[in-house]
DNA sequence: TGTACATCAGTGAACGCGCGTTCACTGATGTAC
DNA sequence: TGTACATCAGTGAACGCGCGTTCACTGATGTAC
C-alpha cells in the first residue's frame, strides 16, 4: 500500500537498494535533474519536477538538500567526478608519455560535452550562487590537474614546470573550446568535419612542439 | 512589418524620449534584458522585470515582441552585431594580412566575453525554442567569417581554401575556450596569468605554421 | 487649414499556473538495556 | 529476546509569490480630404 504499483520505481541497480525508505532517493534525484537538464536545459529543472521523476512528494528533497541550489551543485558534482574518470581512462589507454594520451584526455573532455551537451553547459555555466563552493573548484582544478599530467609526462618535465602549466592550460582552451562549438552548432560549421581525433592529434602536436617562450 | 534601423523615424541620440509614445521602447527593453542577464545570468531575466526597468507596465513588451523568447533572440542579435563590429574592428587596426590582425580579432573576442560575461553566455547557450532562429545562425556565420577572413590573408590563400576554414576553425576553438575559461574562473587557473595578446599571438602563429595536412 | 478617422503604443486589471519552501505529521528502522 | 525509545526519511496540505500572457481600453499621433 505505501508503494504505488504504477510507479516505475526505477532502482538503478539491484546493489545499494534497501538502503532505508526509499532506497537511495538522493541519487535518484540527482539522476532525475540530470535528466531534466538534459531534455529541457540548464534552468530547465524544478525541484517538484525532480521529485515528481522520482516518486516523492515535493517536500522530500529537502530532506538531503538545503535548497534547489544545492541540488544543482550536486549533478555538477557527480558530473564532475564522471569527467575526470573519463579524462582519465583516455589517459590510461595510451602509453604513458605519449602525444596520443595527451590527445586522448581531450578527447574524452569532448566525448562528454557530445553526450551530455545539458550538464557539460551546466558545469560551465553554475554562477548565481556557487561561486562559493570550494569542492566544485578543487574537482574543477582535479580535471585539470589531469591534463598538466599528461603534458608534464609527453614534454618529460615536472608538473610544476610553468612552460608544462601553460601548454596545459593552451590544450585545454582549444579542447573546451571545440567542445562548446561541437554542441552549440551540431548542424552548421562544416569545418568542424575534419575528424576529432586527427584534429586533436595535430593541434597537441603543434602546441606541445611550440618553441619556449621567452 | 519590422522596423528598418535606418529609418529617420527612429531618434538615434542619448535623448530619445519624446519620439513617439514612449521613445524607443524596443531597444530599452532589450537594453534593460542585456542589463538583467549581466546581474542575474542568463535565466535570470523576465519580462516583467525588463518593463519595470524600462518603465512601462508589463503588457507593454507585447507591442514589441511575441513573447520572452522573441526577446532573448533580440539581445542576442544585438550583441552578435556588436560582436563581429568588435572582431572587424580589430582586424582593421592592424596591417591587412598580418599576424597581428589575426590574433586581433581573436583578442577582440575575448574582450568582449570580460566586459559582458553574461551576455555572452547567452550568445553560444540559447538552446530552448531557438534553434530554428535562421537569422542568429547567419549571424554567428558573419562572425566566423571575420576569422576566415583574417586567415585566409595571412596565408594568402582564398576563404573557400579547405586549409584556410580548418585553421580558422581551429583558432576559433582556441579562442572561444580561452574566453570562456577566462570568465568561468576569474579567480583561479594561474596558468591564464599569461598576457592575452601573447598567448593568441604564439598560438595563431603556432596554428598557421602547422604544415598543411595530407 | 481644419476636421474626421485610422492606427498604434501604451495602460492596468486580471487570469491561471507552477514554483520553492515550510510545517506538523507518520510510520518504519535502528539501538540500548 | 523483548520492549521502549530516538531517529529520520518520508507525506500531504498549505502558503505566498512572481511570472507570462490576455484583454478591453485609452489617448496621442499620422493622414486623407
């Protein structure tokens, strides 16, 4: 009887379920407004549509959240953590020091913006009152922390080199860069044809062989 | 019938009252939704507000626009409009084919996204009702053009030249990353601490130099 | 030039809506003795 | 093992709010004759 029958009740998984009440209602929210992000775009979500998605009352939420805020906060969280995962494995799965696992990071970065164009904008795009969020920034500089390493290991350099950082820091303008135009104009910018891998290939190249500067 | 900008009718001048009812109603409003989006972030406008501001009651915005949508696509065009005026202009100030006119107009982008971080989001993140808003897409074409064209005189080549749209695609990523980061996180990321126009100025050199690619 | 009329940019009141959040509550679960 | 109690994740009703949009209207401006 507590349980509505039509309800699809979801469990994600056979494993964590049985938790307590519900199950684990704070990740299935998470889930759901990552959803909604993604259907109906940043500011797209609600709280109520969120609890509704997982079969709450209203009310529940806030049980695990202090505010709508915090709930983004946290998709951009997980997001986060599924980023640098996967920035990673592409590291992972080329020798290490090569330009191709320079070359991979990024094109994991992009493979994420591409499957989820909605919580890669939302990511980039928290700013009314999360600056303030320090975990965000320091998982923000972790994802980046990935790319230095890559760098650092292909130029045979500390990760502290400044030539390392910046090189680091160039690759990652261009990756960011290519992944906003791939998911803002899907249809249009034909030049964006040339292959991703090839083109990421040929640009690290280039920015990794640049002379030092002065 | 839309109204024709270069129609005498309309009072160019800081003191347009008086014009007709009102002034110029249409461009306070989209003035006051530029100055909304800048305090408040993209999302963070409503109509309502917008006539507050511009002080006319809240149906007044319906003489002018459709509905919110219609309103966003305005400040939209009108910043897309500043924007390439920006790039040409930095193009312009420097010798025509040079490398400087290239990073120019690189550096006139990023410029732009500091002075209106907001606005500019909301350039390359309107994604709800718009897509099908022909004239935004010619729009942002123009501005990409401005970077065809600048490269396409630095290597001497034809804007059609498939080389020519591959680089200035690959400098467009570049900047569009760098102004993007600049604005998610003017606090952090010390490795931006390099001086703009160095930074665009060695990576549009490292990019045209790239040997041409079988 | 004066008058009659059409146009059109504004008003202000009203509407229904969904939202974020609070509140007292309930009943299942965990725990101490 | 049984019982008493604390905890805590949920409910469901309610609230006030601001929003987007509509409507009939008004009165200033433009225009034909």
């Amino acid at each position: 009887m507590s349980t509505d029958p039509s309800a699809p009740q979801v469990t994600p998984t056979v494993t964590p379920k049985a938790a307590y009440h519900h199950g684990d209602l704070r990740a299935q929210l998470i889930a759901a407004v990552r959803d909604l992000v993604e259907t109906h775009g940043p500011d797209g979500f609600s709280v109520s549509e969120a609890a509704r998605r997982a079969g709450v009352s209203s009310a529940a939420p806030y049980k695990h959240f202090k505010d709508r805020h915090e709930i983004l906060r946290g998709v951009v969280s997980e997001a986060m953590d599924r980023l640098r995962a996967a920035m990673e494995a592409g590291a992972a799965a080329h020798p290490h020091g090569s330009l191709e696992a320079v070359a991979a990071v990024g094109q994991a970065y992009v493979d994420f913006a591409r499957a989820e164009p909605g919580v890669f904008r939302l990511v980039f795009g928290l700013t009314e009152g999360h600056e303030n969020a320090p975990d965000l920034l320091a998982k923000g500089e972790g994802c980046f922390g990935v790319v230095v390493k890559a760098v650092a290991a292909c130029l045979g350099l500390p990760t502290s080199d400044p030539d390392v950082q910046r090189r680091a820091y160039m690759l990652w303008s261009f990756v960011h860069g290519h992944a906003f135009l791939t998911i803002d104009m899907k249809h249009k910018v034909a030049a964006a044809r040339i292959g991703d891998w090839d083109y990421l290939v040929t640009t690290s190249r280039a920015i990794l062989a640049l002379a030092a500067r002065a």
